[in-house]
C-alpha cells in the first residue's frame, strides 16, 4: 500500500467521508507560500491553512521560537506551574485586544475558547443567582467550531442541527446581517435581533458572533453598524457579547481586530487560527474584568475548566513569536495591497455566467457560484494552474498569508477565474 492508498484506508480527513473520500494531496515541504506536492506540483497557497499561516510556511523567526523552547522544555501542566512563554504571550496580547479585556485563559482549539466562552457566560450570570439567564443568542450564517456547544451556536442549517436535535442544547437565532459592508445601513437590519432581545431578555446570558466577517458559515461581509448595534443591545439588555474573532483576529479583515470596525468590545474574546503563525494548535478565551470577578465571587468560587495541555510552552513560544512579527507593523500594508489587487482582478469574476458574486474585505476574496462547486474537479483545475485553494459548497474563496507577493496573488485569482469560466458551457 502507498502513503495515499493508506491514508484513503485508514484516515479520517476533516468534512470527508471514509468511505467514498475526496482524493488528498500528500504535501512533502512548504515554504514561503508554496506548498510542494508529492510528484512534482509546486502550489501557492491560498487557504493559510484556514487561515492560520499568515506569515507563510517555514518562517525563520517561528523555527527559531519552537527549537528555543523545545531546548527548554516542551510541556509542563499549567495548574499550580507557569512559565515565560505563556507569560510574555498573554502581556503582548492583552496589549493587542480591544480595550477593556484584562484576563487570558489559554485553550487549545478555537472550538474549546468558543466552549469556555460560553461556559464563562453562562457562569457569570448563575454566579449573580441568575440561573434563568442560560440561552445564547446567535445571528444564523455563524460558525464557531464543531464541539456540541459550539455546534448548538453555529447556524441550524449549515450546522445540521436536524442530524443532533436531541442532544444540542436549543439556542436562539437572529437572521443573519443583511447590510453588506460599504452599503447604506439600513435599520431594518437590526430590527429582529432587537425584538429577539426584548422577547427573550429574561433568558438571554450572552450574543456570540463572528464581528463583520462570517466565515465558514457563509463567507458574508457585513456592515459593521450591525456590529455596533449588537453591542447597544447587549448593554440595554444585560447580556454579555462574545465575539468569535478565530477567524478575523490578526489583521486579516484589514483590522487588527474586525472589533475595531465599529470601535466595541466585547465582554468575552476568542482567538486562535493565526494565533501561532498556523504552526501548532492553541487558541485563548479573553474576558473583562467584571466578568473574571462576577465568575469567581459566587459560588463555587472558581472556573472549572483546564485542558491538559493548557498553556503549552511551545505553542506559546511560537505564537509570541508571531505577534511579535504581526507588532513589526507590515501586515498593515501586506493586507492592504492584497485587498487592492483583489479588488482589481476578482470583480472580473462577476461576469462570468456561472458566478453569483464577489466580496472582498482586506485579505479575503469570495467567488459565490450559482451552483455548488465539484470540489475534486475545481480541485484539479486549481492544482494544474498552480493554486492551492478549496472550495466549500457554492463558495470558492481565497485567504493567502499576507506575504504572498503580487504574482503570486495573480496565480490565484487567475486559477479561480479560469476554473469560472470552464464552466460557461
Ligand atoms: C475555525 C473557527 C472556529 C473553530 O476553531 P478550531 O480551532 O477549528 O476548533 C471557531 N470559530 C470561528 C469563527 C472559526 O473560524
């Protein structure tokens, strides 16, 4: 059996079937922003590895992170031990994050920040004998990871609720934000979520969403008014906000934080993806101040949570190393010259009979097909001109690292235009 035969046997590959899997592609190095495929087939990358490797692959300054640490030591548990990694990543973070957010937990997946966020809301609001407020509300088109609760927040469609029905726990949902980002808000927009907020109050411990990118969910860009709306809504009505920047967290909507769009912050923050550069897994849960003391002043008096591998000093090393590169300021233009070239070369996309639309925000393009995409064919095509990106349902879309230089860039969107416009016919 070869390496590819016994993958096909015996493993699992993300949103795959075992049985009838799409083909794989084994990858022997990557660099820069090129993934070298077995057999010969150099691909840029277009995906960062869902959106974790914005500074490219085999980055010297990440290499040299993880070989220090791992000279030191690897791992120690994190209760009752703590260490300069963990240290010297939480300080550069908190100066990082909107405003207002003083306490770090370290988890080690963005689902798992997602499951403490929601732990750390529901929590708040018992600690305060408010064991009423127990629901969480989210916008649909959302998508915050694949872990039950998680799961039970992302959109009932795309999320195939109907598959779990009677193991997730029954949230509510607001319609998705329909003002697109650039357009006129228009104020019917935030009208459902205000209803929603004023019907369910009572029972309402905290929104989460994804600030003004919805990512896996549906790749929509939406006006950041909708986002500042929400956080009005959450202070009238006593509720805490999560924001779910896993995805747009570290400068890939052209923000920092796509927060800063509407100039909020939230209660509670999740980060992970391009937390470690896309090296290794972690992700964090940030908090406020009155939510830490609302948590820890009621009963039992502490947060009962804490993965094994909580803090875990190489993952650590190495994302202190990434913000480091993200505080040398470069990824501000690198973003910005991303997003001008793809506003010069998708929208070209529009007119091909086979798109639906285009969306660009900073270094995210979207091609929206009318019909759903052949991943295996559009896959194929895409290899054979040089791209690595993969597509999900009708979406076709592109997130390279921010070091991806224009004819690189070019390669990209060439292969997506191309690969449009085979299907014409
Ligand atoms: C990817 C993602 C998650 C889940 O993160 P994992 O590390 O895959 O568990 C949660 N929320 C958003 C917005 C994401 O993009």
């Amino acid at each position: 059996m070869n390496n590819i035969e016994f993958d096909k046997r015996h493993i699992w590959h993300p949103y795959t079937s075992a049985t009838n899997p799409l083909p794989c592609y084994e990858v022997k190095s990557a660099s820069g922003v090129t993934l070298q495929l077995d057999g010969g087939h150099a691909v840029v990358d277009g995906m960062a590895s869902w959106w974790s490797a914005i500074h490219g692959y085999n980055h010297a300054a990440l290499n040299d992170a993880a070989k220090a640490q791992i000279d030191q030591f690897s791992h120690v548990m994190f209760g009752g031990l703590t260490h300069e990694p963990a240290i010297n990543l939480c300080k550069t973070l908190l100066e990082m994050v909107p405003a207002g957010l003083e306490r770090v937990f370290l988890a080690d997946s963005g689902s798992v920040s997602v499951e403490v966020a929601m732990k750390m809301a529901l929590q708040y609001w018992a600690c305060q004998g408010r064991t009423d407020k127990h629901r969480i509300v989210s916008p649909r088109n959302g998508y915050h990871g694949d872990t039950f609760a998680a799961m039970s927040v992302c959109d009932p469609v795309n999320g195939m609720h109907s598959l779990f029905t009677n193991v997730l726990t029954k949230q509510l949902f607001a319609p998705a934000p329909q003002t697109r980002f650039g357009q006129t808000f228009s104020e019917d927009d935030i009208l459902p979520l205000e209803e929603l907020f004023a019907h369910h109050h009572h029972e309402i411990a905290a929104l989460i969403l994804e600030p003004v990118v919805q990512g896996a969910g549906g790749m929509r860009i939406y006006h950041p008014e909708y986002l500042k709306r929400a956080r009005q809504l959450c202070d009238k009505y006593d509720a805490l906000l999560i924001c779910d920047e896993i995805a747009t967290g570290f400068g890939r909507t052209g923000k920092l934080f796509a927060c800063e769009w509407a100039d909020i912050s939230p209660d509670i923050l999740c980060v992970g993806k391009a937390l470690t550069g896309g090296y290794m897994t972690l992700a964090a849960t940030l908090c406020s101040e009155d939510v830490a003391q609302g948590i820890c002043q009621g009963q039992p008096g502490v947060f009962m949570h804490g993965p094994t591998y909580m803090g875990n000093p190489l993952a650590c090393a190495v994302a202190g190393a990434s913000l480091a590169l993200i505080n040398e300021g470069h990824w501000q233009s690198q973003v910005q010259q991303i997003e001008q070239q793809l506003k010069t070369s998708l929208p070209a996309c529009a007119q091909l009979a086979s798109v639906e639309d285009v969306r660009i925000l900073g270094a995210i393009g979207v091609v929206e097909m009318k019909q759903t995409v052949n991943v295996a064919n559009a896959q194929k095509s895409f290899i054979n001109n040089g791209a690595w990106i993969r597509p999900f349902g009708k979406l076709i879309y592109i997130m390279p690292p921010y070091i991806i230089k224009p004819e690189e860039l070019q390669i990209l969107t060439d292969a997506i235009y191309t690969y449009a416009s085979s299907l014409e016919v």
